[in-house]
C-alpha cells in the first residue's frame, strides 16, 4: 500500500479549472486500479491533497435543493460569483478568497476502504487544528463538518465537508473558514441547514487575519498522523 500522499498547492484557481484538475488525477488513479484488476499488474497508485483558494463560487451537491439558493445567478453575477452544480454529496456550499479549501484525492485501499470514517477523520484533522488555537470543535449529530457550541443558541459552523467516491478513490473534500468575508453566506442557506450561523478563524480569534499558511501546516500534520501518511510537498501546477 502507498501511504505517500503529494500535497500540491493550487494557490488561488477558477473552480471549474480545479474540479477538472480533480477529475484529471481522480480518473488516472481508477484507471490504474482497473488496469491491477484485469491484468494483476501491481501498479502502485498515488495519493494527492490539493490545497485551492477559489474566487467566489457556490456549489450544488448532487442530492441539494437549489431553493436554498437565495439569490439568481444573475444576483450571484453582480457580486463577482459563480454557480456550479457539481457531483459531490452535500447541499450548496460558498467558496472564495480567505477560506481553505481542501480536496485530498486518496486510493482509500492504501488506508482504509470506509467512507464513514474517512469523512470522521477529515472533521478530526480540523477539530485538532481548532485546539491549536484554543478552540473546541465539535462535530453535530447528522451533520458533516465541523461546529462551534453545538446544542446552544449559538452554534455555527466553521468547516463544511462534500465528498465523492468511487471505487474508493475519493475527490472533493473540506471548506475551512479562516479570513473568510462571511457576508457571502446570506445569500445561500449553508448545507441547507436553516436557523444556524457560520463562522471563520479570524473572528473567533478576534483577529484581522490569521495566517493561511500556518493553518495549512497544522493541517497537514494531523492529516499524516491520523491517516498515517508520508507527505510529499510537489510545486507542480495544474
């Protein structure tokens, strides 16, 4: 099993250029698994993580309700964003400058083949990177991703999850707010969930800006230790 996952840092990139530089890498790795399956080849198959900061865009997974939308895109168009709807699971989701987004494109058959879990280990690397800063994340019962003060008043997200799998190659992955203009949320009801707030880093740091940089290394390291991977830093661009 190869445990080395290559992180590559995007920087900031178009949606659509990201999500066909995901499916790009994600249908080498299946055709690899199918060339080991038909002809025994023992081909070792790659992992990568890719880290992205996109312009404005709303997405739509597969199994949302665009009426959580609340604007047209004509709307959406005048505030210098984008609408997609893509194939990962999940309601509408914002992405924009400030947020880090992450989409680790993994052969779960190198780590384990149980998607439960892996979505439990993605919300565990953010909730141990929340501790880094003195804060408590939590996760809320039917509800991907990751939360401040669950089961009060005051509960909001911080980290909004959307995956895809197939053959157990996964794709999509995490929006992790940490300078984020949370305006952008007013337009859309988050992951369909009414009546509850969303956050950043920064405002709960009480701080203008907090470095990405730094929050991406925290990552990182909790990434590796939870799924026992090798990290490989690759400056290739997509």
């Amino acid at each position: 099993m190869n445990k080395n996952v290559i992180i590559q840092d995007l920087g900031n990139k178009d949606y659509k250029d990201t999500w066909d530089y995901q499916e790009k890498l994600f249908k080498e790795i299946l055709e690899i698994k199918i060339r080991n399956r038909r002809q025994d080849a023992g081909l070792e198959t790659p992992n990568y993580f890719l880290f992205v900061e996109h312009p404005h865009v709303y997405t739509l997974g597969k199994s949302g309700d665009i009426s959580n939308l609340l604007a047209t895109e004509e709307e959406l168009t005048s505030h210098g964003a984008k609408f997609y709807r893509i194939n990962r699971g999940g309601d509408i989701t914002y992405h924009g400058p400030g947020q880090i987004v992450g989409y680790p494109i993994l052969d779960l058959d190198n780590f384990f083949t149980d998607i439960h879990k892996y979505l439990r280990f993605l919300e565990e690397m953010v909730i141990l990177t929340l501790a880094d800063y003195g804060l408590q994340g939590e996760r809320s019962e039917g509800e991907t991703g990751v939360w401040l003060d669950v089961g009060t008043p005051l509960a909001r997200k911080i980290c909004a999850m959307g995956v895809r799998a197939s053959r157990w190659v996964t794709m999509h992955g995490f929006a992790f707010n940490i300078n984020t203009d949370l305006g952008y949320f007013d337009h859309m009801i988050p992951c369909g969930i009414k009546d509850k707030a969303v956050t950043s880093l920064n405002r709960e740091l009480g701080l203008k800006e907090v470095p990405i940089g730094e929050v991406k290394q925290k990552l990182l390291k909790h990434f590796a230790e939870l799924f026992g991977a090798s990290i490989a830093k690759d400056k290739t661009e997509a």
